[in-house]
C-alpha cells in the first residue's frame, strides 16, 4: 500500500494543474477581451511615460 500513498501526491497535484489551464485557457477572449486589453495597454503606457527623463526646455 506504500505505492498508494506514494502516487496520490502527483495525480492530485497533476489533476488541479490541468484545471488549471483549462481555467485559463477558458477565461482567454470572450466580452471582457478589449476592455483587459484596455486595461493593459494603459498600464504600458503609464509605465513607458513614467520612464522617460523630462527634459525642460
């Protein structure tokens, strides 16, 4: 019965990663696709803006 004990580790972890990706490949697209793409897009820009030097003319 060791094997029992010694394979129950595994399968539990290998079963939640495959719901795992199946969350994640599920929640990809749908309605809410442009608006996290939004979200996104202006955290990038705030980020890129925040790394610029000023310069003062």
């Amino acid at each position: 019965m060791d094997y029992v004990s010694a394979l129950v580790p595994p399968v539990v972890m290998a079963a939640f990663f495959i719901g795992l990706v199946v969350t994640i490949v599920k929640s990809q697209g749908g309605p809410n696709k442009a608006k996290e793409d939004a979200v996104v897009d202006a955290a990038l820009a705030g980020a890129e803006a925040a790394r610029q030097p000023r310069r003062d003319t």
